[in-house]
C-alpha cells in the first residue's frame, strides 16, 4: 500500500508539531485502510497549526481504464484457435508460426483458451507477426483483469482491440 505524503514547511517550529500530527493522522488512516490505496495530502497552514488533510481514495481498476491498448492496422487472421472478440490479451510475438503454437499449447495447458493470430505488419524489417492470444473478451475490464493475472509471467502483455 503505497502512501505519499506531501509537506509544505513556512516555518520550522510550528512545522514540526503540525507534520507530527499529520504523520499520527497518515498512520492512523493506514490501520484503517483495508480494501483501498489512500493518497493523504498534508498542507499545513503558517498562521496556526492545525493540518488539513484531504484524503483521496484510488481505485485501481480506474487507472487501469488507460491500459495499454493496440490495434493492429489490416487486422489479423487467426491460424488456430477461436474467433477473437473486441478485446485480446497479447502475450507473445513470434516471426515462426510453431513457435507460437508452442506458446500457445502451453497457455492451452494451463487452461487458457489461447490462440494464435497472423498480422501484415512490418517490425525490424519482417512483415508477417504471429500473436499469441492467452484470452479474448467482449469487455475491457475482464481483458485488464486477465492481463493482470499473466503479467506476472508474461510481463509485456498487451491488449489488442479488434475493430
């Protein structure tokens, strides 16, 4: 659980007592945080010394809204495997076709509905990509949560709209 603080310090007397209380104030709202990372701001007012602490939940399947997501221009066609549906958890590249089947049969193994799909693009002077697909979905956020879950082992995983 990730907690920034930010400090104004105008004076260094009344800036002690007032970080105090706000370091009480930041530990006190960590013990109670249980589902939820918190960002607490702390700006301390020079003229007294009280705190003013605006606390802001985050919500991270919200910032996962802007996750990295591609398409392909001239689409792809897929080789094996399932029709693609709007949203795709790209886990691998390959220039071989049966490298990208091994990939795929160990996603398959795993109890994925991987496939493989064949693009036209051009990348470092080869046209022609195997994608290796671990899931495909009709909506973004079960495609970010899948990703999450490959990332781990699969740490360059992307999702790929298909238009």
């Amino acid at each position: 659980m990730g907690l920034c603080c930010a400090v104004l310090l105008s004076s260094c007397k009344s800036q002690e007592s007032a970080y105090r209380k706000a370091y009480e104030q930041a530990q006190e709202n960590v013990q109670n945080s249980n589902e939820s990372e918190q960002v607490v701001a702390v700006v301390p007012t020079p003229a007294e010394e009280t705190v003013k602490v605006t606390q802001v939940t985050t919500d991270p399947a919200a910032s996962s809204e802007k996750a990295d997501v591609r398409t392909i221009d001239g689409g792809v066609t897929v080789v094996n495997g399932d029709v693609l549906k709007a949203y795709s958890v790209v886990v691998g590249s390959f220039v071989t076709q049966s490298n990208a089947e091994v990939l795929m049969n160990t996603l398959r193994g795993k109890g994925y509905n991987a496939r493989v799909v064949k693009t036209n693009e051009t990348i470092n002077g080869r046209t022609g990509w195997f994608r290796v697909i671990a899931a495909s979905f009709d909506d973004k956020s079960s495609a970010i949560t899948s990703r999450r879950e490959l990332e781990p082992t699969y740490a360059g995983a992307w999702l790929l709209f298909n238009k």
